[in-house]
C-alpha cells in the first residue's frame, strides 16, 4: 500500500488541459483531456487521520473495505447506489443496438455508470485551469537504419528492410505511407511529391514502421525518408522526415 501511496502528489487544485483537433471530423472541432493526480482511499484515509489524529487508521480502512463490499453486493443485486451523497451509481446498457432485441441475449452488456450530484459538480466548476497545451499529431522519428548485417549507420541497401523509430507514427489512410524523397546539393529534401518513391510497408506499428528500400533508388544518392500518417479533418496528411540517408552499392 506504500508504494500507492507515494504516487499521489498533493498539489495545488489546478490543472492542465491538453488540447487535439479531431482527426475524422466534418467541422473545426477539439477535445480537450485534463490532467489527472489520481487519489486513493488509502491517500484519503492518511490525510482524514492527520487532521483528526483521533481516528484509528486501520479501523476506517476496514470500514472501507466493508463499504466496498456492499457496494459491490448492492449493484450485483440490479440496484443503483447513492455513493455518499456525491453522486449515484447506476446500471445501464454499454452501447447501442444495430436490432431491437427479443431476447436478453440480444441485449447489450450491462456496465456501470455515474451520474454526478449537483454540488459535486460545483465543486470542480471552481478548480483553475494552469495550463493549455496544443497536441501536435505530427509523427516524431527517433531514428532511421537499415536492418541488413552488412548496411554501414548513415546508409540504406536496395530491397532491404529499412526500420523508422519514433511515436505517433502508424499509418492510417489511402494517401499514407512511406515516401524516399531525393535530396539536393543543398542537403534539402525535395518539397515536390511527383518526385518521392513510394515504399512497401512491412510493418506498421505506433513507435515502429519498416519497409523495403525500392529498388529504383539511386546508388549513391542520398534520401530522406518522409512518413505520412493520418489526414485531419481537411484531409491534409500529418508528416514526419528522418535524417538523410546514402544508398550503398
């Protein structure tokens, strides 16, 4: 129970918001997640017993456990809970259904669920809000290296396995992939997309992506790889550039 205890930080009452475009919306929408410092009873029963030094510590975490347990036994009898006047729980049907049911089999699984009293609304309508932080979607890539035994760091073999690292950076769309874009003697990146080649996709994983090197690379010239992700909501793809890298011979 210690080490429980130790996770909870007793902070002041602000938090944070992290703010993200919706990806498949038809309109400029956000949602927004709020930071969490999550306590737990054990934390709540310790600060209870350092205001009142009265109390026996282990005496409310039994009568804790019991509450526990009758709240479980109530719900699992089909009855809502008032849960200490803060809000009710109650049972409800997880989601919705493609057929109006005939049987209970045809139902959907019931969950639990929380509707919360009016005063324990009010009590978070008053916690500030400290900061807002706008969530770039765009991949971030950690690294780029060929996989073949024999590939030098810095190079890439034709027809061999190319591994991109990073986060944010599985793939989803028609338009997405991996992408070889030609670099100038200015070490820049070409910007036209007619010139990029285009990568068959091995692997596709959120920190992890690999594909073939084409074989219609040029020995010699040197490439940096662009990941295209997912499109927002005006279709425009999230983009993500490694380091340069040469074609070996």
């Amino acid at each position: 129970m210690a080490k429980i205890e130790q996770e909870f930080t007793n902070s002041s009452n602000k938090v944070s918001i992290s703010i993200r475009k919706m990806a498949f919306s038809d309109s400029e929408m956000f949602y927004g997640h709020v930071s969490r410092n999550t306590v737990n009873i054990d934390n709540m029963i310790s600060s209870i017993c350092e205001k009142v030094p009265s109390y026996d510590k282990y005496e409310l975490k039994r009568f804790a456990k019991d509450l526990k347990a009758e709240i479980r036994a109530n719900l699992s009898n089909g009855k809502s809970v008032n849960l200490l006047d803060l809000g009710t729980l109650y049972i409800a049907l997880s989601g919705g259904m493609k057929v109006a049911p005939k049987t209970a089999s045809e139902v959907s699984v019931l969950t639990v669920k929380f509707s919360p009293a009016k005063p324990l609304i009010e009590t978070v309508a008053k916690i500030e809000i400290d900061k807002i932080v706008y969530v770039d979607s765009a991949p971030l890539i950690s690294s780029v290296s060929c996989l073949w035994k024999d590939a030098e760091a810095g190079t890439v073999l034709v027809n061999k396995i190319v591994r991109i690292t990073g986060t944010k950076m599985k793939i989803e769309g028609q338009e997405g992939g991996v992408f070889f874009c030609p670099v100038d003697s200015n070490g820049e990146a070409t910007s036209q997309e007619s010139e990029w080649i285009s990568a068959v996709v091995t692997r596709n994983l959120p920190k992890t992506v690999e594909v073939y090197a084409p074989e219609n690379l040029e020995v010699g010239q040197k490439y940096v790889l662009c990941i295209k992700t997912r499109p927002n909501a005006e279709g425009v793809y999230s983009l993500g550039f490694t380091d340069s890298v040469t074609v070996a011979g």
